[in-house]
C-alpha cells in the first residue's frame, strides 16, 4: 500500500509518499501508526502523538480503530482548521 504524509508529517518523516508493507498483525490504523513510529527517529517524532495525527484511508477518513486490509493508499496529516 501507499502511504503518503502531509504537513509537518511529512516534514518530520523527510518524504512525501512511500510504499510499504506493514505485517499481518498490522490490522487497524492505530497498530499502523504503532509499526510507523517503530521504523526510526524521522517517523518516531511525526507519531509521537497520535491524537495530533488525521488519517485517511483511499481518500475517505478514518478512526484509528478502522481496518487497512484493503487500502491502496492511507494518508497522515495534522488536525486541520478553516478560516
């Protein structure tokens, strides 16, 4: 699947997309988040928060809890606010 990150996400991470390839156990947005933060210090401090982090699975968004089994593409960014 791909993933693509946004804003200070992406910034902290260092790109803009990538394709990856989370294990088995790996079943909900929330367990991704945890595997995302694990791969090393960029991904480490874009997911320190996870409650600062939106999610969207093929351009719909998403809880936390919502499975992935299925997604082509899931994309992370900050809270957004009108104005």
């Amino acid at each position: 699947m791909k993933a693509v990150y946004f804003a200070w996400v992406r910034e902290r991470i260092g790109v803009s997309e990538e394709e990856i390839a989370p294990p088995r156990e790996v079943e909900t947005v929330r367990q991704l988040v945890e595997w995302l933060a694990a791969r090393g210090e960029g991904y480490a401090a874009a997911f320190a928060n996870p409650k600062t982090i939106r999610t969207a699975i093929d351009k719909t968004h998403a809880a936390p809890d919502a499975p992935i089994a299925s997604a082509r593409e899931i994309a992370f960014f900050p809270p957004m606010t009108g104005g």
